[in-house]
C-alpha cells in the first residue's frame, strides 16, 4: 500500500525563483497559479496540492493556454510522484502512470499538455525530487522559448512592416498568463511595444469566455501598452477599414502543412484578413507542432458546456433549454496564414516545401551547431552576440551553415543560422525574417575554401588565447605574427604532423574583416601545413576541424596552451 510521502516538507532540490511576471509557480511543495477566472477583477492564486486539483484548474480554466496547461500537467506529475513514494524511497511508477493519463486528457486540443507530461515520465526510476528538477527545467526553458518566439514574431512584422506605429489586432489571450512568462503573440507586441513601434492594439473580446477582455486587455493595461476592446463580430469591419496593419494570434495544435488550431473565432479572422490583405501570422513553439497529424483534419477539437453561451458570468442570457453548439477552438487551413513563428523557425505555409531530404540536410546540421554554440557560450568563450561557428552541409558541394549575426549565444537555436555560399560569402535563398550571416563569415569562408577535408570552423573570444594573442612575435610572414609555442603535451590535440612544436599565426585586426581573410587565405595558401589554428591580435582565436566536435576540442587546446603558456611568461 502507497503511503503520503511527505509532501508538505520543502523539496530537497534546489527551486529557482519563479521567471518575474509569471502565471504559474512551485512553491512549499505546491503548484501555484493565477485564477484566471477572477480575473480582472481580483488577482487571486490558487494552491494545487494533488493531481485532482490539477486536473480541475485546467478543465475549469483556472490555468489555460497551450503553454501554462502543459507546465501545469508537468507539475501534476511531480505531485502524483510524491504523492506515490514510499517511506523507503520506492515510487509506485504504475499509479503515477495512471495519474498522467488523466492529466493528459483534461483538455485534448493542445498538444502541449499531453507531451509535457510525458516528458516526465522517464524520470520516475530516479525519483520524486528527479522529476521536480525536470517541471522546473521545463518551465525555464518555456521562458527561453517565449522569449525568442517573441522576438523572432517581431522582427518579422517589423521586416514587413519598417514605417510607422503599428496597429496590432489579436484574438484569444497568448501572453504571460497562456505560459510561463511573456507569452508568444502577445509577447511579440510587447516586444515591438518597447522598441517604440505600438500605436495600439486592436483586442477581441473573445466570446463566450471573453479571454480577450479579461486577459489580454488586463495584460496591456498592467503593461501601459494602448488598447481598444471590439467585438468579436467587429473584427473583420475593422480590417475592411484599414484600422489593423497585421493579425497575430497564437496556437494550441498546428499540423505538419501548417493548419492551426486556436481560440474558436481565429479561422474567421484569418478569412477577413486575407479578404483584406492584412499579415496573419501565428507565434507558438515548436512544443505546439504535431507531426503525426499530416493535417488539420485530425485534430480533435473540444466542445464545451452550453452554460458558456446561455449564462455568462452566470446570468441566463438564451431561453431555457436552447440548444447550443459551443467548440473551444476552430482549424485555421494553412493557406489563410501568412507565416508560422516558433523559437526555431519561421514558416511560410503558401510557399513551396522543400523535400524531406533537403530538410533534413539542413535541420541536423542546424541543431548540432545551435547545441555547440551554446556550449561554448556556457564556456564564457561567445560571450554576449559575439563569436561564431560554421559546418559545411554535406553533399552541397560549396555550401556551410553559419550562426547569424548579432544572436545571443546563449539562446541560439537552429533558426538562428544561415546557409552560405563559400566562393561568394553570401547567403543562399534569403528569406524575410531570416537572420543575417556572421560578420566573419569571411574568413570561414577562406578556412572553408582553402584548407581540404574542413568540415567546421569556430571563431571564439576565450580569454587566455586572446591575451597570448597581445604577445605575437613579428617579422617573416609579411604583416603576420607568430606565437611560438614548444613542448607542451597539449600540442598533440591539434593533429601537428609534428607535435613537438608550432607557431600559431597572429594576424592585426583591422576593418573591414575582408581585409583579414584576404590575409588568411594567402597564409593558407603559402603554408598547406599550418595549423588549425589562427589568432587575431587583441581579438580572439579562430580553429578548424573535421566537425564541430573536433574543432571544439582544438579550440580547448589552444585555450589551455596559451593558459600555460601566459604562465610560463610569468614564471
């Protein structure tokens, strides 16, 4: 028989503080979340303790929207865990299951719920605590992925839309209180609200249960971001007058062509905005695509009670025993969306695919380079937007993917990054919205271009090498200095045809960077047996190998190297 586990101790992992702005915490060994049936009128939190008051929270839409429900369901799981663990430490692993497939099906429209709760799954064998860690983990990455869902949106409707303040309609609430903090669509304006370019946005009220009104416009006003209410039925005249310049809403399931489903009342306001030629653009992440699901026609969509229509707010407004007809979203076909924006991609439904196999020689490649970006900035190797590393796509013949231009490395993923053309540094097939290639990509492209076999290039900032950088010797290689460096074990890491020693060139840092790849593939072409390494005074290093893992670790050596050799000075 399961005992109570104690829950009401605090957890013995450490808890980070909850994002600021959020909708949703843990907290003394509950879940806590805003009530947003009181709102706005009363800003009100509700303890969770079990999974039924979980499940309850999410199908009375205490908690709602793609993104919070599933982070709710995650926590649902955690309390499910401590709720089945035993004195001894042993988790009853069957209960817990149990538990999690009613979690999974309190709302089935949104994809989001039932794969955050199974993402927590595995982690049962290693107990309570582990699956704590992961709901926490989950909420931080969802504020990650807000964040540049919010920012990607926004630079695109900026792109399309350069001049003047922007007014903004939007249906359904996707900000803060959807997710885990700042939201998707609503998060995209408030994004373009603090580079300056709100006039106003434009706020169905939503119907029945006015989640427009009460959130969204709750939202803004907390925000000081200037709104107007309309009805639902409004909308399509005010896009016929010309008072919106762009439609953004966000999404609970969006099929592998791009249907969508949303907030009931999204489908028709896709219809008038392409009536009227208005950008209709939908921001959710990656979490809310369902690739089982070839197309919209698939998905299961939930119909609610009747008292949502006849008795709002608890007031009889039909006669008694009308019939109503009352779903909670509509499928919006991809040809009525002008682009689809996660916190990977941007997706023009309209336009022409590519082929799977184009898609794949592109997306892994992609991953692996956002994952070892990440890594070196974790390193404190890119800090900020700066540094950069490229791999050459294989069977493309001249082409590599570089990270963008001016992204945090922290928070770059594989949308993030540019297809480029090594003979004439440019990017391949440009598309609106996409970022622009590194600044350097000109002397990965002298790398890529003159050295045979070099599969990645990175271009970092590691202290050490950069202050061994300052210590150059000059003369011989016209306007190149040299690093001399002997002896030292580390020097086998770098793939030397002899590893006893190596002068590592220092080229001056000069503007425009053409001017030193012109210098870097001169010095590549008179020395075929230089090292995978090249250093920029004052700057930073730039390495080469086969692939990103092996430039990675030359990387590392070189930093070492020169950590030992800046010790070696001082002795």
């Amino acid at each position: 028989m399961t005992t109570h586990a104690d829950h009401h101790r605090r957890p013995t992992v450490d808890v980070p503080p909850p994002p600021p702005a959020t909708s949703l915490r843990w907290a003394e060994g509950a879940l806590e979340v805003i009530d947003q049936r009181e709102l706005p009128h009363r800003l009100s939190w509700l303890r969770l303790r079990t999974v039924d008051e979980v499940i309850a929270a999410i199908r009375s839409l205490a908690v709602r929207g793609a993104p919070a429900i599933g982070l709710a369901g995650a926590f649902g799981v955690v309390l499910s865990a401590r709720r089945h663990t035993r004195a001894d430490g042993r988790t009853d692993e069957a209960a817990v299951r149990a538990d999690a497939d009613r979690l999974a099906a309190a709302r089935p429209t949104a994809v989001n719920l039932a794969r955050a709760v199974s993402r927590m799954l595995p982690h049962l064998s290693h107990g309570p605590d582990a699956v704590l860690l992961a709901a926490l983990a989950a909420v931080e990455e969802d504020v990650a992925v807000n964040r540049r869902c919010a920012r990607r949106a926004a630079d695109l409707v900026e792109e399309m839309l350069p001049i003047g303040g922007l007014r903004i309609l939007t249906h359904c609430n996707t900000g803060r209180l959807a997710t885990a903090a700042v939201g998707t669509a609503l998060g995209a304006v408030l994004e373009l609200a603090g580079r300056g370019r709100i006039a106003e946005v434009l706020v169905d009220e939503t119907r029945p249960l006015f989640q427009g009104s009460r959130l969204t416009a709750w939202e803004l006003e907390e925000a000081g971001v200037p709104y107007r209410l309309l009805p639902d039925s409004a909308a399509a005249s005010a896009l016929a007058g010309g008072l919106a310049d762009c439609v953004l809403v966000g999404a609970d399931r969006i099929a592998a062509n791009g249907d969508t489903a949303n907030k009931i009342g999204t489908y028709g306001l896709a219809l008038a905005a392409a009536r009227h030629d208005v950008p209709f653009l939908v921001v959710a992440p990656e979490s809310s695509w369902d690739h089982t699901l070839p197309d919209g026609s698939g998905i299961e969509v939930e119909e609610r009670g009747a008292d949502e229509v006849t008795s709002p707010g608890g007031r009889r407004v039909a006669p008694a025993g009308a019939r109503v007809f009352n779903p909670a979203f509509d499928v919006t076909p991809h040809r009525f969306v002008t682009a689809l924006v996660s916190e990977e991609r941007l997706v023009r439904p309209g336009a022409p695919a590519p082929a799977p196999h184009e898609r794949e020689a592109v997306t892994r490649p992609a991953r692996e380079l956002a994952s070892h970006t990440r890594a070196l900035y974790a390193r404190g190797w890119l800090p900020g937007t700066s540094g950069n590393l490229s791999v050459r796509l294989p069977g493309s013949g001249d082409e590599i993917l570089i990270t963008g231009s001016g992204v945090d490395k922290g928070t770059l993923s594989a949308a993030d990054t540019v297809v480029v053309d090594t003979l004439t540094g440019r990017a391949v097939r440009p598309t609106p919205g996409a970022p622009r290639p590194s600044a350097e990509t000109a002397i990965h492209t002298a790398v890529h271009r003159g050295v045979p076999g070099v599969g990645a290039v990175v271009h970092a900032h590691p202290p050490y090498a950069t202050a061994a950088s300052l210590t150059a010797v000059h003369g011989g290689e016209r306007g190149v200095g040299r690093l001399p460096i002997r002896d030292l074990e580390l020097l086998k890491g770098l793939g030397l045809t002899d590893p006893r020693g190596t002068e590592l060139p220092v080229f001056a840092n000069r503007e425009p960077v053409e001017l030193i790849a012109r210098e870097v593939a001169e010095h590549l072409a008179r020395t075929p047996d230089a090292p995978p390494a090249l250093l920029i005074a004052g700057h930073g290093v730039t390495v080469w190998g086969r692939d990103a893992e092996q430039a990675r670790n030359r990387l590392e050596c070189v930093e070492s190297l020169c950590h030992l050799l800046l010790s070696l000075i001082r002795i």
